[in-house]
C-alpha cells in the first residue's frame, strides 16, 4: 500500500507475516521517501550548533550562577565570623565563637570545652551577639 503527495512517497510495510504476528496487533513500519529533489537540504554553520548553546545557557542559568552566589555568600559569612557568634558546623557541633584567627576558629562547646575548626568547617551563623 503506498500512498503519494506533492513531495513525498510514504510506504507502509508489514513488519510479520500476518500468521506470525500476536493476535489483535498489527505491527507495520512506515518509510518515507522523497521524490527528486524535493529532499531537505542541510543546515550549516551556527543553526546547528544554536540548540546546544541555547542549552548551555540555560544549564549555566539554573546550575553554576545560583551556585557560584551561594558560594560567594558562604565565604563573606565566614570571613565575617566575629567572637560570640552562635555557630552550626558541617559536622554539626553548636558552639560559640571565642578566637578567630587567619583560617581557623574556636569554638565553644561547653564550659570548659573548646574546639579549634577550619573556617571551611563553620555551615551557618545561628545568631551574631554584639560585644
């Protein structure tokens, strides 16, 4: 069976024989093709390569920005850490801030309880107490 138009030819073809195909389907294939030189022709150049830069742009929209300001933010909290801050580490541990040095911080932990993190190490400032 084959059907025409204008440019193209579409021809459907069975796939199975009609005694090897399951009961109640019908499996056929259909193949397109174009008559002369009605066969569209190739896109070069940039209209090729606009799709993966439309997706670049996007991914660099929604990933790296929003991560590379978080970032940003993180680093001016740390650098910001004072004495009496309350602070959460990446491990978890809540103390207080008694000494901040270059690259590292003391932490409070309990009365006599104080433990030396790296400033990489502090995730979030509870609250900032003025002295």
């Amino acid at each position: 069976m084959a059907q025409k138009t204008k440019d193209l030819k579409i021809k459907i073809f069975e796939i199975l024989p009609p005694h090897c195909q399951p009961k109640g389907v019908r499996m056929t294939m259909f193949v397109i093709h174009y008559k002369g030189d009605t066969m569209p022709t190739e896109q070069g150049g940039m209209s090729m390569f606009m799709p993966m830069i439309l997706i670049f742009a996007i991914f660099y929209l929604l990933v790296f920005r929003p991560q590379k300001k978080e970032q940003q933010e993180k680093k001016k909290m740390r650098e910001g850490l004072k004495k009496n801050d309350q602070v959460v580490t990446a491990g978890g541990i809540h103390g207080t801030v008694v000494l901040t040095k270059e690259k590292t911080v003391v932490v409070r932990v309990d009365d006599s309880v104080k433990i030396e993190f790296d400033k990489e190490a502090v995730a979030t400032v509870v609250s900032s107490k003025q002295t």
